[in-house]
C-alpha cells in the first residue's frame, strides 16, 4: 500500500515550526514590509557624505542596521511560508516581493564600500576612536583591508560595468546542464527503463543492481561529452576571467585573490593538498575492502557509491530521534544540550514531509529570531544524522547571534560546516559505543568513511584540478576538452589508485561540477570536515580536564560569529588550520577506522 503524503493541514502543530514568533500574520508582516521600502530613500542623504563627519557615519551605520535587520526578518518569513508549501501562491507573492526589496536596497546600499575607501586613511581612522564607532573597527578594517586591491573610480566603474558579462560563464553552464541538456533512460538488469536526471544520477549509483549503475554512469558522461567542446570553452573563459581580475587588482594569482576575501593564506590550501596526498595509500586500503565486499576483481567507478552494509533496520520516531542527538551531543556540556533540547521543544523544527513542502533540509533564521530547522523527517538512522547536522548549524547561529552584535553575528562559509560536522562526528561516536551487533558497527563505520572519501579527498582532489587549470592558463597554456580530460584522468589515477579502473569516461566528470565556476570553493568543505574532525576528538579526550578545556574553547568558537578571520576562530579553538596538523588527525582518525573493517 503506497503511503500518502498528507496536506500541511494535516500535520500536528506539534511538529510545525513556530514562525508566528517572526510574524503573528500577515498583516505584521506587511507593516515591516512597508517600513523597510519606506526607509529606502534615505540612502540618497548619505551617498556622498560618509567622510563627512563621525556622526554621520555612525548614523549611517546604524540606520543601515536597522533596515537590513527589516529586510532579513521579512524575507525569511516569506521564504518559511512558501517552503511549508510551494503551491501557496500568496506565500509565492509575498517572497517576491521580499525579493524584489531586497535587491533595490541592495542596489541603493552599493555605493557603501566604494565610498568607504575614499575616505582618507587618517580622517578613517580618527573617525572609528570614536567611542561609538569602536564597535565598526574591525567590520571597516576588513573593507578597508581591500584599499590595495583596490582601483581608481574610472577603472572600478569599467570593472563593474564588465561584471555582468564576467558572471555570464555560470549562468550559461548552468542554462546548458539544468535546462538544455536531456538525459536518455536507463536500464537496469531486468531490463527495466528509468528515466536518468541529474537529481537521481547518485541514487541509481547507489543501487545493488550492478547493470542499473554502470548504466546511468555511461549514460551520464557520454551525454556530457556530446557537449564536451562547449563546456570546456566555458570553464576555460571562466578560469581566465578568474585570472584576469586577480592580475587587474594586483593579486599574485587567483588562488591569492579568491582566499584574500576570509584573509585565509594560501599555504592553508598547498597544505591540504600536500597532506592528503601523503595518506592516499588509507584510502586505497579502504577502496580494496570495497572491493573485496562486492567480491569484484577490480573496481569501476560505478561500483564507488554503492553501500558496502545495509542501514539498521530501527524504526526511529521523532521522540527517539530527538533523545539520542541530545545524549550523543552530551560532551558539549549541559549547557549545550539544554539550550538545544529547549530549541527543538519550542518550535525551530518543522518536522515531517507534506504535500508541496520543499524538499531535504536545511538551517535558517535571522538575527533575533530563532534558527529553525527545515526537516522532512524519515524514521530512520539518516534522519537522526539529519537532526545533528542542521542542529549544528542552528546552535551555532543560536550562540553567535546570541553574543555578538548585529554586524559580527554571522559566520563565514569557511567555518559553517564544522559545527554541523562536529555534532555528526559525536554522534558516530556514540552509536558506535552502543551498536548492538557487528552489522551496526560497519554500518557506522563505513557511513562515516564514506563521508570522508567524498568530503575530504574527493573534494581536494577537486581542488587541485581547480588550482592546475588556473595555473595552466595563466601559463598560456590551452584549456581544451582534451587538456582537461587529461588533467582530470591522472588525478584520478593519482587518488584511487591501482585497484580502480580510471576509464575514459570519468575522465569528462569534471563537465558536471558546477562548484569549479566558483573559483577556489570546494577546498573549503575540505578544511571544514577536517577541522571539525580535530575538534570533536578534543572533547573526547580520555583526560577529562582536557576534554572539559577543550569543549569550552569550542563554545567560544561557536559563540565567536565574524568577529575574528575564520582561521583566528579556529587556532582559538583549538585547530591550527594554517599548518597540516588538523588534517593529519583526520587522516590518522580515517586509517584507524578502515583497519577497523579489516578485522
């Protein structure tokens, strides 16, 4: 019997979000709203008079506070409304509208860092020993901080008007591989047809049918290689555009240019790729148990998502799902665990799937709201690692916009996955200690394995093809579909090792990455898993004293927001990621758990 997704009416208020604490109706959110479009036109009354004087400055400061704070608060209830149901046309409406005011005020905003920098740097500083504007110190450093990568107002205005068509390279992939391109059906053993779409490539990946997978893996690069010369045309204007505005600003490259902005330096991105190169021997260990378990002479690259154990038959309702993240969580402290427990209680989570309800997952709110949590709750082990995860993120909001003030209250994408990857760790680790059988422990295991191999060396390994493309076209070398392929070929010879076969065909995966038109991106999922992987070791620590030390570092962290680089953050914490400690840990943690699956 096939079950029904019921209507939003249909689910409990129990395991609804309580967005009404946002807005009680409509009819509040509308007032904000009209505050918000009305308070616009007051940017023309500072435009052209920040170096005025320090009150000027700080007037603008705050009255700039006070209308993002209008537009976040009424864009994120729009946006909950219309994910509890994308067919609810009003909700539709009114997150246009959030929208659409969004986007004029960021228009009407831009002239803020330009003028900024005008300012000279004496009259700027004496401005911010201003009691008052003690509190912008580091938030107009870190504008400031970009005066030598900065150019004249003709040459910035040439840049600005060229960035539209600079941007154009993601627009057309994405036009190219969401819209244009069509994928043929697949079939699996029996010879049963499915129609192949970029959304389920990895589930049919996934599948024991050995038939179904190598299916959807040559339909997949065969019909992106039609397009190869297209793409490759793409990328390579992409990689020379990147290239361009890191020599235009006077960057060393655009690796420099693209870590410049988190004041992240580059040896932390030579590090990662160094390190994790010095331990692909684990991973190739770990690939020969795959393919020992599937009993295959040697391994395809279809043959690399499909589960090694099959997930624990628990049936987990949301009061079990709940229990289990709050006592895995208990080596964050008391604290921790009742500030999320009351959270979870009061209303951030919207729990079960419903009709028109977006899909998967995710952490939001504002500053002064509460960080709710997105769910589409399944009674099962992956729903429960669902819970840590977006509850990760929302104590981490929770803490910093807590502590922080407004402008420091949000945190860089650098450090976002390492309080979610954190909670995950933990949670690994607890039900490990209390698995009931050895099918469990492998089950966990491999889980957490699998995380690692697709987080940490997959993304690295797509972080070097990144940095050899954009070091080969500053070399003057031709990008083409053929010089990529190549490129892209011996990294995974270089990763997986002899007992994979590298074919042609995954020679052209790096057609489907869409994170390779966001120069220097990836590394960061990297970084973040490793770091947290550091951190969670830290307060697991046999010696309670440093276990304890250790945990309370790491709530400074989470309650730290932007008010330090993230780099600061994390050496405050604990984790030193400018050297190749943090990664070597991880790496360490990742070989002692693949023996583990030896035995």
């Amino acid at each position: 019997m096939t079950k029904k997704i019921p209507t939003r009416s249909e689910i409990d208020d129990r395991y609804k979000w309580k967005i009404e604490k946002v807005y009680p109706d409509q009819k509040a959110w509308q007032t904000d709203l009209d505050k918000a479009k009305q308070m616009l036109p007051q940017a023309n009354e500072y435009r052209g008079h920040l170096g005025d004087s320090a009150k000027t400055l700080l007037d603008f400061l705050h009255w700039e506070e006070a209308l993002s704070q209008l537009i976040e608060r009424v864009y994120l209830y729009a946006a909950m409304r219309q994910d509890e149901d994308n067919g609810n046309a009003q909700a539709q409406a009114m997150r246009n509208s959030a929208e659409a005011l969004a986007i004029e005020a960021n228009s009407l905003l831009s002239f803020f860092a330009p003028e900024i920098l005008t300012i000279p740097t004496d009259k700027l500083d004496a401005f911010l020993q201003e009691p008052e504007l003690v509190l912008y110190q580091r938030f107009i450093n870190d504008i400031t901080r970009m005066r030598e990568h900065t150019l004249s107002p003709e040459q910035e205005a040439l840049l600005a008007g060229a960035s539209e068509m600079a941007g154009s390279f993601d627009t057309i992939y994405s036009m190219l591989t969401d819209a244009d391109l069509e994928f043929p059906t697949v079939h699996d053993s029996e010879g049963h047809e499915e129609q192949l779409s970029s959304g389920n490539y990895i589930l049919f990946l996934e599948s024991p049918d050995r038939q179904l997978r190598r299916s959807a893996y040559e339909a997949m690069y065969h019909t992106y290689g039609k397009y190869a010369n297209t793409i490759a045309a793409t990328l390579s204007s992409s990689v020379k555009k990147d290239n361009f505005y890191a020599k235009a600003r006077g960057y060393q490259s655009a690796l420099d240019s693209s870590l410049y902005g988190d004041n992240v330096p580059t040896e932390v991105y030579h590090n990662l790729i160094k390190t994790i190169r010095s331990y692909l021997g684990s991973l190739h260990d770990y690939l020969e148990i795959r393919k020992n378990k599937l009993a295959l002479p040697k391994l395809a690259m279809y043959d690399l998502y499909v589960p090694l154990y099959p997930e624990p038959k628990m049936k987990l309702d949301w009061e079990q799902a709940k229990k289990i993240v709050i006592d895995a969580l208990a080596p964050l402290g008391k604290e921790y665990t009742d500030d999320f427990r009351q959270g979870i209680e009061s209303g951030w989570v919207d729990v079960y799937e419903n009709k028109g309800k977006t899909s998967g997952a995710y952490s939001s709110g504002v500053y002064g709201t509460d960080p709710y949590i997105l769910m589409n709750y399944q009674e099962n082990l992956n729903g429960v690692f669902t819970l840590a995860h977006e509850g990760g993120h929302s104590m981490h909001s929770l803490y910093s916009r807590r502590t922080q003030p407004y402008v420091y209250s949000d945190y860089r994408i650098f450090v976002a996955e390492v309080a979610s990857t954190v909670n995950e760790n933990l949670l690994i680790e607890y039900l490990l200690q209390r698995a009931e059988n050895k099918d469990e422990i492998h089950y966990l295991v491999n889980h957490y394995l699998e995380q690692f191999r697709t987080t940490v060396f997959r993304q690295t390994m797509f972080a070097e093809f990144e940095l050899k493309i954009h070091q080969m076209a500053q070399n003057g070398e031709a990008l083409t579909a053929e010089t990529m392929n190549e490129v892209y070929r011996q990294l995974n010879c270089d990763y997986f090792g002899e007992g994979v076969e590298v074919d042609e065909l995954i020679a052209k995966e790096w057609m489907r990455i869409p994170h390779f038109y966001r120069a220097y991106y990836v590394y960061k999922y990297a970084t973040g898993f490793c770091a947290a992987s550091a951190l969670a070791l830290g307060m697991l620590d046999e010696d309670e004293a440093k276990a304890h030390t250790n945990q309370q570092r790491y709530l400074h962290f989470l309650s730290s927001g932007s008010s330090k680089d993230p780099i600061d953050l994390l050496r405050d914490a604990g984790v030193d990621m400018a050297t190749p400690e943090p990664i070597k840990k991880a790496l360490d943690l990742f070989s002692s758990m693949v023996d583990s699956l030896k035995e």
